[in-house]
C-alpha cells in the first residue's frame, strides 16, 4: 500500500476510483474523498453537499498552488506575512490604517492605495505582504 493509499483502499472500486481521479489530475479528492464521505455519513449529508464539499476543497487547493506559482514567477525578493511585520519599527506607524489597508477593501471599492514614505521604511515589502 503507498503512502496516498487510504486504509480499505485495497477493494477494487477504490482501485479504479484513485486510477480515474489520478488521470483526472484530482489529488484533493483523491486524497481526501474517502474521509470525507464518513464524514458525510456521520453528519447525514446528501450526494450533492458531498461532492460540493470535494469541488469547494479542489478549487482551494488549486488556487492556493497557482498563487504560490504567481508568487514564484514574480520573484518577490522575500515573502513574509502581516504577522511577522515589526509594528516597532518605523517609529511612526499608524497600525490600525495598515492592518485595515490588508483587508484589501480599497480592491473591492476600485480605488488605489498609495505607501508613501522615505528609503528604507519597510514599503515594498509591505505591498508584496498584502498579496501574499
């Protein structure tokens, strides 16, 4: 048994279904249909919440992989997160405007943000945190 193998994963339905969803190129829901289909049991759910579920879990998957393929391609010079921003330093920063800034909502709005500020003050990294 490999290590993508789930156990009772050895019945021949299982067999053909890894070999189809392999050829699909759908490793999310061949890596996680079995699971979630107890889970589905368990919780009583019916056949289309059970597959909605899978789909909702391959498109994160997807989309989580193509933005860090994005991310690589732009050759950012290093990919930090808003959490390992050092609020200390520059000595004034208004935290809240910036950690509001994050939310992105000025994309939704259509508007532009603008980081003004001297060398050295942390501006573009800060901008390539916001799309990470």
């Amino acid at each position: 048994m490999s290590k993508d193998d789930h156990p009772g994963d050895e019945h021949p339905d299982h067999d053909s279904l890894n070999k189809l969803l392999l050829r699909l190129q759908l490793p999310f829901i061949r890596a996680n249909y079995h699971e979630l289909a107890q889970t589905a049991a368990e919780q009583q759910w019916n056949h289309l919440e059970y597959l909605k579920r899978l789909i909702e879990g391959e498109i994160a998957r997807r989309e989580d992989k193509s933005l860090v393929a994005r991310i690589r391609r732009a050759r950012f010079p290093l990919t930090k997160t808003l959490d390992q921003f050092q609020w200390n330093w520059p000595k004034k920063i208004n935290r809240p405007q910036i950690q509001n800034l994050f939310r992105l909502n000025f994309v939704e709005q259509k508007s532009n943000a603008i980081f003004l500020g001297g060398v050295g003050l942390g501006k573009n990294p800060s901008v390539h945190r916001a799309w990470s």
